[in-house]
C-alpha cells in the first residue's frame, strides 16, 4: 500500500487559512504582522474573553469579535500581548458593532509583537471556519497515522521475506517521492533509491553538500540517525522532500527504524557498503548504464574520480575480505565486487603521476603474501572513465582466458600474455570453432578420458615438452610416452608433427572455453 503524499496536506499556515474560500468571502485584511504570515496553525479557537491567553497553549489562530474589549484601549493592549505570551498563531477580529473599524491601539501592539492581526469586513459565522481548519487538520492528521502503519507494514513484510537493503531503500522512496540516500558516518555513500537522475542530481556534489548541511534540515533534507545498542553507524537522509516536514520526519523515522531492524537481523554496515561496490561495478561491467551517469555513484561512493587512472582487475582466489585488507594495507584507493564464477572485480584509482604497472604488481605480489592467489588480470590502465567499462570486460576476459592454463600464471596477467588462447576464447562460440573442435578431439571425448586429456594439455601447453610435462605429471618418461602414444592412436594425428600438434592444441583450447 502506498499513500500518495499529496493527500497529506502540509501544516495549514496563517497565509493559508486566509487563502480559504470561507475566509474570503469575509474580506480578510491583515493589519499588523503580515510578516508572519506563514506561522503553522494548530488549532483554530473561538474566544471572546479577555484573559484567553491562559488557556492556549500555542499555534492557535484566536477568533473573536472584541465585544468584551471595547471602550477600554488597556484590555485591548494586553489582550494582544497576553497571545503573543501564549504563542498564538494570529488573532482574528471580526469587525461589527464593537469595533466597526480596525482598533489602532490592537494594530500597534500587534505589530510590536510581530503578531498577525486580521480584521474580516463582512463577519460570517466563525463556527463555519473553525470547522472547515479544523476537518482539514484532522484529515492531516489520520493521513499522517495512515503514512506511517503504511510504510511500517510495508518495510516490516520486506524485512520478514529476507528483502535486500536496496528493496527496502525503493519501497522508501516509492512513499516519499524523493531520492533516498543512506551513508555512514563519514558521509560516504552506502546505498541510494529514487529516480536516477534525480538521484545524480543529488550525488554530483555529495559530500560537499553533505558536509555543508551539517545536521540541520532544511529545504525537504530530513535526516535520521542510524544505530542501536550504544552504537551510531550511519544516516538515512530523505534529499528534496516536497510534503509537509512533519510527516517527513515521521516516514524518515519509519525507514530508520526499519534499517536498523534488517541490519540486527543479518545485515551489516559492511556489507552495505559491498553492495553498494557490487551494484556500481555490475553495472560498469554490463554497460547498461552509461558511464558519465555513474561518476556522481563513484564519487559518493568514497572513490577519487578527479584526475585520476584507473586500473581494472580481475582476481581468481582471495575473498572479498581478503582483497579490501590489502588494499588497505598498502593505501591504495578502489573498489572490490564479487562477479560469478568465483572471480571478484578490483578497480582501483590512482593519482596520474603514480606508475600504474609498479603498484599493480605491488597490489598482486601483497595478496600472494596474505594467502594462495589463482590469477591477478589486469587490463591496460585507464585515464579516462568513460573507458573503465571496456577495462573491466578486458580484465574479465584475461582472467577467463588464463583460466584451466597447465602453467603457472605471471604475477599479473595481461591481455598480451594469453596470446592463442585469448583469441579462442573470444571465438569460443562460433559454431564452426565448436565444430572443429569436436572433430579434432573426438577419438578422447568419445572415450571421456581425462587424465589422457590433461596429459595432452600439459605437453602442448610446455611447447611438447617431455620432461617438463613427465615431471609435472609426476610419472616417468617411459610411461609418458605410452600415455602420448595411446592419445595420438585415439586421435590419428602426429603430435610431432607441428602442423597436426597446432591443430589439436587450438581445438584443445577451444574445447576448454566452451567447458569453462
């Protein structure tokens, strides 16, 4: 269920109830305080004694005719000054019989006291607009209690179902009708909602923004603070609010409630934030989304996107976790996103006058010190962003290229370095490649023997290396030549021969491709 924000009416202001059809039809004129016209009004109270500032308790537009006031301008004094006391929100006086004129000493304490002061020249029956103010407060009021069990049934039924972060932050933003950011402490971007480009909008200066505004609001910026047990971790911040603040801060509340909630049930600050790495390089990598539309999320993001080069990497191995301790051991800025097939997504930013190629190697040579590392794939770097997607499909395709190799990768491998099997693996999908590589294999895969298949794999990878290949297999030369000879009968081809060996090494690799 979503209500419409546009039902929930903001707080009914003096400018506005003055605005009312009702009111003008009794010719309203403001004689004193036109400058605090847009005091909320709370309630509306029909009172005609004298000491009626001691029974409000502020924000009440006070209706009276002043038939208690007249002929005695000290009452008159005092009763404008007792409802500034009070904090009224405006006096209005209908003029008739005891005051047929606007009262000049009501006028001047009015206006010393910056209290708005209304005279009606045709007077109409006040119990015709305290019920019109008074219907529409109350209808202000049960949308408000309305907004908030909406949204704390909607937010709850997401959490109970296992709903990422990013679902709860939409269904936030679906309520509000503005972009929805979360960040922590530092400022730093976790997670947004709202229609992209509003929300660019709002991202393109972040943090200057962010840091500017401080904690106050203002403006439809309504923040609410993040955190449980003792403990502050981030903000939620509702970015250009149209509706009334009151009700704002009451859906801002709701959503904050329920984000800490999703996060003691599972979620973490940390893993906010790996979402937020994820879902931007995700879409770097797909190129659904154009690049320039996704600086304002990089920069928020807590990357350094100004003049700046930009390595992509892909890394076969290390966890996540291990990957974002590195980088923070070495100071080094980037960001990390888990891809499928157990390849994890690294694209780090460096100052221009720093060597791309020596930090990279640093980068790699560190993480093989915190533990085993399969494959570090590096694409050339990147000065300019809009080509750090192309980078990240470089990076990716290396990875997979060198993936399955019999040998023992470089410390980063580039796209120079998988040579053959790079190309075949861009072709791996052609028919006639998958064709070819069925034909020229199909004596082995007929009989599915993958031990025959990785000793073909090895000797033709070490360039037909006996030795090499013997050691590398652990078995004696003697019987790697029977295991060569059975794998040449099977096939009918000579793998001494460098033309035959040439064939069945691309068809090898095609056919590992399309496994992979």
């Amino acid at each position: 269920m979503t209500i419409a924000l546009e039902s929930l009416e903001p707080a009914l202001s003096v400018r506005q109830v003055l605005g009312l059809e009702r009111v003008l039809a009794g010719e309203p004129e403001v004689v004193a305080g036109a400058g605090h016209l847009d005091r909320p009004v709370r309630w509306v109270h029909v009172a005609e004694a004298a000491d009626v500032g001691v029974m409000l308790s502020g924000g009440e537009m006070v209706l009276t005719t002043g038939v208690l006031l007249a002929g005695d301008e000290h009452k008159q004094a005092e009763y404008i000054r007792s409802l500034h006391r009070a904090e009224a929100a405006a006096v209005v006086l209908g003029l008739g019989r005891a005051f047929p004129a606007p009262p000049d000493v009501m006028r001047r304490a009015a206006e010393r006291c910056g209290l708005p002061l209304v005279v009606l020249h045709r007077p109409f029956p006040f119990a015709e607009l305290t019920e019109e103010v008074q219907s529409r407060l109350v209808r202000r009021k049960f949308a408000a209690v309305s907004l908030s069990e909406a949204v704390r049934t909607a937010l709850t039924g997401l959490i109970t179902a296992g709903a990422p972060l990013q679902r709860l932050l939409d269904e936030v933003a679906q309520h509000s009708g503005c972009p929805v950011v979360v960040t922590n402490l530092a400022h730093r971007v976790l997670a947004t909602a709202g229609e992209r480009p509003a929300v660019d909008d709002v991202l393109r200066d972040w943090e200057r923004i962010a840091r500017q505004a401080g904690g106050r609001e203002g403006d439809g910026w309504i923040r609410a603070e993040l955190g449980g047990r003792g403990e502050r971790w981030g903000r939620l911040v509702l970015c250009g609010f149209r509706g009334d603040t009151a009700a704002g801060r009451l859906l801002t509340d709701r959503a904050a409630e329920a984000l800490v909630l999703h996060r003691m049930l599972g979620g973490t600050a940390a893993s906010w934030e790996e979402q937020s790495a994820q879902s931007l390089l995700t879409d770097l990598v797909s190129g659904v989304v154009p690049p320039r539309q996704l600086l304002p999320r990089a920069r928020a993001a807590g990357l350094p996107v100004n003049r700046r080069t930009f390595v992509p990497l892909v890394v076969r191995g290390p966890d996540r976790e291990r990957l974002d301790r590195v980088l923070r051991l070495i100071g080094l800025p980037g960001l990390v996103a888990e891809l499928a097939d157990d390849a994890t997504a690294v694209l780090l930013s460096l100052a221009r006058d720093q060597d791309a190629e020596t930090l990279t190697g640093h980068f790699a040579a560190r993480l093989r010190q915190e533990g085993p590392v399969a494959v570090v794939a590096a694409a050339a770097p990147r000065p300019d962003w809009d080509d750090v997607p192309a980078g990240l499909r470089e990076a990716r395709h290396v990875a997979d290229a060198v993936a399955g190799s019999a040998l023992e990768p470089p410390p980063v491998v580039r796209l120079k370095d998988v040579h053959l099997r790079g190309l075949v693996r861009l072709l791996r999908d052609d028919p006639h490649v998958q064709s070819f590589a069925e034909r020229e294999l199909a004596g082995l895969l007929r009989a599915a023997d993958e031990d025959l298949l990785a000793v073909l794999r090895t000797y033709l990878a070490t360039g037909r290396n006996k030795s090499l290949t013997a050691q590398l297999h652990h078995v004696s030369r003697p019987a790697l030549y029977r295991r060569l000879e059975a794998i040449q009968a099977r096939l009918g081809a000579d793998l001494d021969d460098f033309e035959q060996a040439a064939s069945v090494h691309i068809a090898l690799l095609a056919h590992d491709a399309q496994q992979g």
